[in-house]
C-alpha cells in the first residue's frame, strides 16, 4: 500500500505570516495574554509535507525583523527548506490575530498585512524559477492568497506557475478565497486566469458553490473544463462529509474522521492539501491519499495552532494502517 523511495520534491510559495492566539475565548477587545505562532496557507502546507516525509521547499519573503527570523526558524525545524525565502529590507512581516466568540465559538481573523514584503512586492523569484527549470522539483502548489496580495505578487506568481506548466510539473491550486483580501468577482477571474495552467483544483464545498453555483464535484469539475480546465481533475473539501475528487467524471470520496472536541478549523484545509499532495507522492491509491487528506485535516482542527497538531508520517501509517499503537 504504502511505497516511500525517490520522494518527489515539492516547491510551494505564498506568504507566510506571524499569528497571535489567544489564551482564552472572548471579543479581542477584553482578551489580555496570547501565545505567538507562524502560520500561512502555504507555509502549512509546506510544514505538513515537510512532517509526512516529503522533499518540500518554500519561497516567500518576510521583513527585517525578528518575526520573519521566528518563521525561518519554524520552517527550518518543521524539515523545510527555507533557501528560497528572503529577507526583505522593505515592509514588516504580515501579522494576524485569532478571535473565537459567539455561541459556538468560531474563529475570526483580522489581518494586519498591506505593508509586508510581499504585499508591496519585495520578492525576488528568480532562484526559484531556476530551480524549476533545472527540473529540482516534481510538484508546484500555490494558492490564490498569493493573487490577491498585490501586483508585484501576482506577477512573480504568474511567473512560477507558468514556468512549472510549460515543463510541464504538476500544479495543485488551492483557490482558498479570502474575501477580505477581494471581492467574489475578483476570484472568478484569477480562478478563470490559471485553469488551463492548472493539474488539479483543489476548493472547498463552499468556495464551490460561490463559484460555481453547486459543490457537487462531476458538476464542478465540467464547468471547469468548460472554463478552460484541461488537468487530471478536482478535489473539493467538504468538512463533516469528508472530501471527494472528480477525474474525468470519475468519483472518488472518502468519509471524514471523527473529532470529538473540534478546537479551531483554520489549517485544516492547508492540512488536506498536505496529507493529499503526500499521499499521491508516497504512491498511496486515490483513495488512501484522500484518506490521508482527511486524517491530517482532522488531526488539525484538535489544536489551536495552524499546523502544531498536524501528524508525522509515522502517526499517519499508522491511522491509515488501522493499527492501535502502544502507548505505554
């Protein structure tokens, strides 16, 4: 079931970030004490690649100061190689903070973001871009987050996505909408933009159904196709139901784990991505790599950091594996 040689290397990029969590639920305004962490769409990913055993790089850029040093430092220890990201003299690294209010608790983010490296756009991709030519890896993530940072980001974007699709290397893309960065119609055009560039569309049901109008996954991946979508197929995240691929009409689901407790969902999505990307890679069947999706995007929501819960390959074999390990 399982295979583990010649690993295949993985570039993603996107900006990674500082977050501040709480120590306790409650409007920010009467919250006093947090605990600091790294996060980023792609940074998670990358960690969680990083944890089930696969080649995985970064390239980003973050500011002058110690939390961009406390990033670099994170991804070093995570396993990632952090060569490709860069230090910027211009901006601060991007911050945001964590809230969980309301009856149940949901988290809310509120960003502090416009003057980092990347938003004014002091990133340089030019080692990355000889890296993917000199055919160093064999699979390119990216997620639209990076679009919608500024224009300078999305050129550099543009870039490495193209250069991957002309080789031609694997791209997963991961829409990941955030509409406090741009409107609907904004994503509905970037989304149009990298279709045919694009090997697999990775989406949550309800970014689907904002795009498309339905989250059911045939139907999704049509219209996608008749958007200019030409790649292996879709994958739609669909939270409690599990997840669900579509290639050429063909379904594949699997169920989603159990959680008792669920603490904070935000990473989950990043964990899926990193469990299914390194499922495929590990050569696990489509299924199993969905499974493996589904367990690290499970293991996620249990904590309160991004990625801190996301399981090592070890953990993860043996979930999948049914076995019960010993615990004492």
């Amino acid at each position: 079931m399982i295979q583990t040689s010649a690993l295949t290397p993985v570039l993603t990029f996107g900006e990674p970030m500082v977050v501040c969590i709480p120590e306790t639920r409650g409007r920010l305004s009467a919250v006093d004490h947090y605990r600091m962490d790294c996060a980023g769409a792609e940074l998670n990913t990358a960690i969680g690649l990083a944890r089930l055993g696969i080649p995985v790089s970064f390239a980003a850029s973050v500011g002058d100061d110690p939390f961009g040093e406390r990033i670099r430092c994170a991804l070093r220890a995570a396993g990632v190689d952090a060569r490709l990201l860069e230090t910027a003299a211009e901006g601060a690294t991007g911050l945001y903070f964590k809230q969980w209010s309301g009856l149940r608790g949901d988290t809310q983010v509120f960003y502090y973001r416009r003057t980092s490296p990347m938003a004014l756009g002091a990133w340089q991709t030019d080692a990355a871009l000889a890296a993917l030519r000199s055919n160093h890896y064999g699979w390119v993530h990216a997620t639209g987050i990076t679009w919608m940072l500024g224009e300078l980001a999305r050129v550099h974007a543009e870039a490495l996505l193209t250069a991957a699709a002309v080789l031609p290397i694997p791209v997963s893309f991961d829409i990941n909408i955030r509409l406090k960065l741009a409107p609907l119609e904004a994503w509905r055009a970037l989304l149009i933009a990298v279709l045919p560039r694009v090997s697999w569309l990775l989406l949550g049901d309800s970014e689907a159904a904002l795009l498309y109008g339905t989250d059911e996954p045939a139907e999704v991946e049509q219209r996608a196709r008749t958007d200019g979508f030409s790649g292996l197929g879709v994958l739609i995240k669909q939270g409690e139901r599990g997840a669900t691929t579509s290639a050429g009409g063909q379904l594949t689901s699997v169920p989603a784990f159990r959680v008792e407790t669920v603490v904070d969902t935000v990473g989950a999505g990043d964990g899926f991505n990193a469990g299914w990307i390194a499922g495929r890679l590990h050569g696990l069947d489509p299924t199993a790599a969905l499974r493996l999706g589904a367990y690290v995007g499970a293991c996620a929501v249990t904590g309160s950091g991004d990625w801190r819960d996301y399981p090592d390959w070890q953990d993860a074999r043996t979930a999948l594996q049914g076995e019960s390990g010993v615990n004492r």
